[in-house]
C-alpha cells in the first residue's frame, strides 16, 4: 500500500472477497478487481457496491494497454502457471509510470515442505494444518527480481515478508502473528513471503 501512489485507478488482480481494494478505496481512490472465481467476486460486490468487478484469468487481463496507474495482486502470483506472461501483461496494461506491487510466496527449506505436509495432514484427517496444496509456486528474491525486469519494470524491490494466513487454525494463526515482528527483523530469510515491486519507465 505504502509503495503505490495516491490517486488514479488500480488492478487488483486475484482480488478474492474485496478485502484489498476496500482498504485501498478509503483514501478516495478507484478500483478495478479481477478473480478466477465467480463466487469470490460476488463476495466482493458485496463489500465494495462502488468498485467493478470482473471474473477473468490473471495471464490474459481483459483491459486495454495504458489503462491503469497501478496493478497490485496478494498470493495470486504463487498460483500462475505462466508468471512471465503476467508479468508482460501487467507492463501492457500500467500506464507509462505506473506501479506493480504483488506479494507472493516466498521459496526457503520451510516452504519447501509446506505441501508434503499439507498431504500429510490430508491423509491423517487434520483439517486445515496449513493453507492448502493447489500446486502452488514458491520464488526466491532473485528469481522474482528476474521475471519483473525481463517484463520491462525499473526501479525493481524485492524483500521477504511475513504474514499470518487467516486460514490457518486458530491457534496456529495466533502463534504466527506474534512471530512475525521478530522473524522479519532477526530472522528474514524464513519469512514465507516476498513483496515484488516495480515501475513502468516514463520513457
């Protein structure tokens, strides 16, 4: 939020019940938000009635080239079979100056096993021991510094960041909030997300 200017119209791609954009309208800006899901995106009419929404894939966006002043996308990225073709049509879509921001799942040993546990769990009949196996894609910082680039972007960011996931079971989400002060000042490199950031020159 802090990275994106003020003013002007966003994307919001994978925008799932609204709860990005509704945050981002309070300081009087515009929204536009995409998801795969339909029933995600009647959810988020529902919280946003001002702001339109579309159902639609994140590797072929439905807008013209020069249509927005930023594009931000939460996790959807990790679940993207073709992350360099969304990062070429998210520089199609910005406008000469605008600003990607995407937070994405971030690649260390921890995350690594992430999914077998998920299986595990599965099999075991524990129920939500993690957020989910969807074939999701974990990314280093340079590989994520690498897809932006190739894309066009300058001014490429790239840092790891920590969050608790609301899907996980209650203990297990307490537990995470109180852990990601310190992780991220002492210990970054087991944060288990990574915040991308970029700009599309000018020129």
């Amino acid at each position: 939020m802090d990275y994106l200017e003020q003013g002007g119209l966003l994307l919001d791609i994978g925008c799932g019940t609204g709860l990005f954009i509704e945050r981002y309208l309070t300081s009087g800006n515009c929204a536009i938000g995409i998801d795969i899901s339909r029933g995600m995106i009647t959810q988020a009419r529902e919280r946003c009635p001002l702001s339109e929404f579309i159902v639609g894939t994140a590797e072929t966006l439905p807008f013209y080239e020069n249509t927005f002043d930023a594009v931000t996308s939460l996790l959807a990225f990790s679940y993207i079979e073709k992350p360099d073709k969304m990062a070429a049509d998210i520089y199609r879509i910005l406008r000469p100056g605008g600003r990607l921001a995407l937070c994405t799942l971030g690649k260390n040993f921890l995350t690594s096993i992430v999914p077998a546990l998920y299986r595990i769990g599965e099999k075991m009949e524990i129920r939500r021991i993690g957020v989910g196996d969807f074939d999701e894609r974990y990314y280093s910082e340079e590989e994520m510094n690498t897809i932006l680039t190739g894309a066009g972007f300058v001014d490429v960011m790239v840092k790891r960041c920590s969050f608790a996931h609301v899907s996980l079971a209650p203990p297990i989400f307490k537990l995470a909030k109180k852990l990601e002060p310190f992780v991220e000042e002492k210990l970054p490199y087991l944060a288990y997300n990574i915040c991308a950031m970029g700009r599309k020159p000018k020129d």
